[in-house]
C-alpha cells in the first residue's frame, strides 16, 4: 500500500510496521537478532512490526541503521542545496527564519465582484 497523506498515524505506523517486517524477513532475520543488531529490545522490534503507537524514532532509527536502510530516509527529507538565485537574493547566506509579508498586518477588505460596490 502506498503511503499517503490522507492515512490516519495509526494506518501509517502499521504500514511501516508491515514493510518492516517483509524486509527483515526478506533477509532472513528473526526478531530476536534483530533487535540485537540494533541495539534494542525484542519487544521494540514487535511493537514497531505492529504498528503500535508510541514506539520511539531512535529505536526505529537503530533497526533502520541494523537493516542497513537508514540511508533511504534522505528521500523522505532530502538536504536541498539553495539555487544560485536563493543565493543571490540573500547574499550567500541560507536563510534562517520563514517570514509573512507585511500586507498581512493590515486588515484586508473582503472580495468583491467588480459589479458590487
């Protein structure tokens, strides 16, 4: 199943769970040396297979790290450069705070048709 924005936590954390799973069984893994590799709990390995909520990201990290996959969460949030335009406009500094503009301050009429006055 494909993850998508419209999935509750819940159905997301079991699909991630489910693929968990396939993965460590596709490289012939128990759950048990698994979580030895990761540094983790056996008990953790379960509860992230399962999709349980409230499971720690350091320990999905580790199993991640122990399956040799943690190099693929740089697609989730890749490390974008700037573009040489980002660049010129602020100088060669990356940019550190987001801002509103400053029309947004002042209270906006509301839309109107052109007809109405």
């Amino acid at each position: 199943m494909k993850i998508e924005s419209t999935m509750t936590d819940e159905a997301v954390l079991r699909e991630l769970g489910e693929r968990l799973e396939r993965e460590r069984l596709s490289r012939n893994l128990t759950q048990a040396a698994l979580a030895e590799r990761a540094g983790v709990s056996k008990r953790t390995v379960e509860r992230f297979e399962s999709g349980e909520v409230g499971t720690q990201l350091t320990g999905f990290l580790r199993i991640c790290r122990a399956m040799q996959v943690l190099d693929a969460l740089d697609l989730i949030l890749p490390d974008e450069k700037p573009s040489p335009m980002e660049l010129l406009k602020h100088k060669g500094k990356r940019r550190q705070r987001a801002t509103t503009s400053r029309e947004s301050d002042q209270p906006q009429k509301p839309w109107t048709w052109g007809d109405e006055s």
